[in-house]
C-alpha cells in the first residue's frame, strides 16, 4: 500500500543503505578482505586476532 509514507520510505531506503554500506566497507570482499585478514596474520596469538578483528569491526 503506497498511501502509508513511512512504508515506503523504509523499502526505499533500507535496500539503497544496505547496498551502500556493502560496497563502501573495506572488508566486503569475499573471504573477510585484505584488511580484516591482515590484522588477523598480524598478530601474536590466536586471543590477539580475535581481539584485533573485533577491534576494526566496532571502529569501522
């Protein structure tokens, strides 16, 4: 029913924010992307890459 505007707003609006946010996110490559692999090769141990990769996930 295109008579309730805020309906409408959110089928438009959601799908185009979610196409943005997939293409412009650097790690939306398949696989993870260089980026979160990078900081997970990067670290120590197994308890850093976890820490490092939930770290650039609530950063970015």
């Amino acid at each position: 029913d295109f008579s309730d505007t805020t309906a409408v707003l959110t089928v438009l609006v959601v799908p185009l924010a979610v196409q943005w946010w997939s293409t412009w996110y650097p790690g939306a490559e398949p696989g993870g992307g260089g980026y979160v692999a990078q900081r997970m090769l990067a670290a120590r141990d197994e308890r850093e890459s976890l820490l490092a990769t939930l770290w650039f996930n609530v950063a970015h």
